[in-house]
C-alpha cells in the first residue's frame, strides 16, 4: 500500500515528506486512509498513474494538443477553461508572479494609486 497514489498525493517509501509537521490525526489519515482510497474510483496507485502519463506523452492516448486527460481518458475539462478572460486573467498574473525572476524584464506596477488607476 505505500506506493499509491492517493486522491492527488504520491505516497512513496513508505513517508510522506509532505506531512512530517501535520498534527497526528492528518499524519495518520495520510498513511493509513488515504492509500486505501485507491482501491475505490477516487484514486489511483502510483503505477497505474505514471503509465498513465507515459501513454499520453508516448501517444499511445491519442490526445489533441491542450486536452485535459483523466488517468487514460480524454475528457473535456470545465467550462471555466474555455473563457478568454479567465485564461488572459491567468496570463497576466502568471507574468506578475514570474517578472521579478526573469533576466531583463523590467517590471512595471499594475496600479499607481489607492484607486487603482493604470499608468500611462
């Protein structure tokens, strides 16, 4: 059971590094309930997931370029990833986020003001 993958969590070799300074019931969740879970739908082992990922990126699960693949299927992803503005939203912060670590970014304040006005 110590190598599952359970409910997005890699349980390996038996710790989980994750949870060294988790109080003792979430310690106890995390290696004793969690890696039954992947006897049920809500999960799935390690093995089985990284086949998974190996068939995607082998091509072996035809997938269109951007597809959202749950363990070997392909599923259309929420509603909510279709919008451009949530995707240009997305953009924009992953660029804020990411500036200060890039070389010869110069970065540039969104607001200038209390009122959140824009510079010019």
């Amino acid at each position: 059971m110590r190598d599952r993958l359970a409910v997005g969590r890699v349980l390996g070799g038996g710790r989980l590094r994750l949870a060294r300074n988790a109080d003792p019931v979430s310690r106890f969740t995390i290696r004793r309930i969690l890696p039954v879970m992947t006897l049920t739908p809500f999960a799935t082992s390690r093995n089985t997931a990284g086949r998974c990922l190996a068939e995607v990126v082998l091509g072996t699960i035809q997938a269109p370029t951007g597809s959202y693949v749950d363990r070997s299927r392909v599923k259309r992803s929420s509603q909510e990833s279709y919008d451009p503005q949530r995707e240009g939203e997305l953009w924009q912060a992953a660029e804020r986020f990411t500036a200060a670590w890039l070389p010869g970014v110069v970065r540039r304040p969104t607001t200038t003001s209390k009122t959140g006005s824009t510079p010019d």
